[in-house]
C-alpha cells in the first residue's frame, strides 16, 4: 500500500490573492484560508496558507477576494529552511490542485452587498 498525501478545506479567504510567478514565468497564486472548527463547544479557526499554480491559479486572482468561500482539494506540502539568523525553521502548507468557488455567481454589474455574517460565518 503506498502513501497518500491529500487534504480537504473549506472556508474563507482572509484577504484578497496574491498574483505571482514562478521563476519559470508560471503563474501563482497564493492566499489564506480560514477553517471554522468545533471542539466541546468551543469555536476556533485553523488558517491554512495555500498556493495555486497555472490556470488554477489565474482563476483564482481573477474571481476570489477576501471573504470568498472555498473548497480546496490539494496535497500538504512541507518545507524547512534557514533563517537569517541561523535558525531552523519549517512550514506546511496546502498545494491545490481543485479549486471550487462557493459563492454564488454574480450577475454582471450587481454590486457586493455586505451582510451580517451569521455564527457558522465567523473565523473565531
């Protein structure tokens, strides 16, 4: 039987995508995502840095913007580095392979309307 790297998230973006390319010249998206949990009643939430590679990545800067809700199915990626100081340090984050918009599509010209976030909303 062989390993499985493969992780599941739906949230919230916390801010807007960031654009950027690969040294290759492939396009990159990144963000954060905001996971609500649950435990004996207590609310809390996980954030999850996450990165989105080619057309992927292109739809994503297109379409999403802070507080947009995602599904994300991808791989943990795993990386260690050297500060500038000498320190060790190390990160996991989240490749994304799918993307899937949760908001429903916006007509064209229709304006966002803000609202009152409800309790399953809130990132804390």
């Amino acid at each position: 039987m062989s390993d499985l790297n493969r992780v599941s998230l739906t949230g919230r973006l916390t801010s807007k995508p960031e654009e950027r390319r690969t040294q290759s010249g492939d396009m990159l998206a990144t963000m954060r995502v905001a996971v609500n949990t649950r435990s004996k009643g207590e609310r809390s939430a996980m954030f999850f840095d996450v990165a989105a590679f080619g057309k992927v990545g292109e739809l994503v800067v297109q379409y999403l913007d802070k507080g947009s809700r995602v599904a994300i199915d991808g791989r943990l990626n795993w990386k260690e580095w050297e500060s500038k100081e000498g320190q060790k340090r190390q990160a996991v984050n989240v490749i994304a392979n799918e993307v899937y918009f949760l908001d429903p599509k916006k007509e064209e010209g229709e304006q966002t309307r803000l609202k009152e976030p409800a309790d399953d909303d809130i990132p804390f």
